[in-house]
C-alpha cells in the first residue's frame, strides 16, 4: 500500500511538473482568437530558432540572406502536420521541415469553436525563417602555390 501512495505521488509530481514546462499551455486561455494563433506562432519560432540546425546545412546555403518559407497545418489532435518548404535549396527545406516535426507540444485547440467547426477547420501557418551566411573568398589566381613550398 505504501509503495502504492509514493508511486501514485510521483506520478503526480511528474505530470504536474510536465504541464507547467509546455510554453504553449499559455496559449490557450486566451480570448481572442487572432491573440491565440500569434501565441503559438511565437512559440513555434522560438522553438524553430534554438532548433534549426545552421551549422549544418551552411555548405547548401547561398552567401548572403537565405529564406526558407514553411507551411504547416496543426490538426485537430493539436499536432504539426502537412509541413511544406520552399527554398533556394532542398537541404535547407529538410532541415526546416525536420526541425517542425521535431515540436515536441501539441497545441491546445481554440475551446470557442463548436465540434462541427473542429472537425472540417485545420490551422494553417505559413512561417518564414531568415537566415544570413557570411563567406570568405579566396582569390588563388595570384598565388602560384598555396603550401609555402617553393
């Protein structure tokens, strides 16, 4: 019986704990419908900022200012579906894409929306993610040799 209760009460400490580190939970006492999308929107790019891996799609990347523009769906169960980019490269729209899968919230649906207007309206975002890649050039036409062995 008491390994019982102290499992029951970790249970409870885990679960209580879980729900206060979802950002997103903030969302959805909001009122206004426009003020609820903006807060998931601003969730969804802060998590897209410290999760898009730059380092690793930077050899893809043009120099200069690169754009990846995604589109996305959020279901009814609240999950981030039909992830669409668009890019000057495919490695910088998979990086995006695999970024959005990797949301690990579910967004809470809107509680004014009657269960008839649930089941046929998805939301759909569009979000841009900017990016500048800075390169060096090397002008090797002056130099014969670049070991320093002459």
């Amino acid at each position: 019986m008491r390994s019982f209760l102290v499992l029951l009460f970790g249970l409870m400490i885990f679960s209580a704990s879980f729900s206060q580190n979802n950002p997103i939970l903030k969302c959805k006492d909001s009122t206004n419908e426009r003020i609820r999308q903006n807060c998931i929107i601003t969730v969804i790019q802060e998590f897209v900022d410290t999760n898009y891996n730059i380092a690793e799609i930077t050899p893809y990347a043009k120099p200069g200012t690169n754009r990846v523009y995604v589109r996305f769906k959020i279901d009814q169960i609240g999950r981030i579906v039909d992830i669409q980019a668009k890019s000057s490269s495919m490695e910088l729209e998979l990086e995006a894409i695999k970024t959005l899968q990797s949301f690990p919230y579910t967004i809470p649906k809107s509680e004014k929306t009657s269960s008839k207007e649930k089941e046929i309206f998805e939301d759909v975002y569009t979000l841009p993610i900017v990016f500048d890649v800075q390169t060096t050039e090397i002008n090797l036409s002056s130099q014969k040799r670049i070991t320093g062995n002459d």
